[in-house]
C-alpha cells in the first residue's frame, strides 16, 4: 500500500484546484458545464476542486483546454 501524499502535495493538491475553481467561475461555467467540455464527469471536477483527487496530467490538459487557459496557470 503506498504511503499517504505528505502536507505539501495536499496543499500543492488543493492550490491547483482553486486555481481550476477561480478559473471556472471567471468563464462563467457550471461544474457540470466544465465537466461536459472536458469530457469528464461533474463528481470528479468537484472531487479536483475541493483537492480530493490528484487529477491525471491528460485530464488536467483537457480542463485547461475546456476553460481556454494555458495548463500553466492551472499548475503555477
């Protein structure tokens, strides 16, 4: 079983998905509406977010594409 993520990859965890949150509000976009663009389900947009799931690099190129930011702002 591996080990649990340490506090600095939960907080780097939780940064991103603020970041994905702020980005999302300011398109004017539902979680549901993101969710759709991206190709993802609304439970796992929400599950990023709140900086309960580490999301997979493709899904967070898929979110930054969906919200037309560059992949950096997402992960700076």
């Amino acid at each position: 079983m591996p080990a649990p993520p340490s506090e600095r990859v939960l907080a780097a965890r939780r940064a991103v998905g603020e970041r994905i949150r702020i980005a999302r509000v300011h398109a004017g976009l539902s979680q549901e509406k993101l969710a759709e663009r991206a190709g993802m389900d609304r439970q796992a947009i929400g599950r990023i977010e709140l900086g309960h799931a580490s999301p997979l690099l493709d899904n967070l190129v898929r979110i930054a594409d969906a919200l037309g930011v560059p992949l950096a702002d997402l992960v700076r």
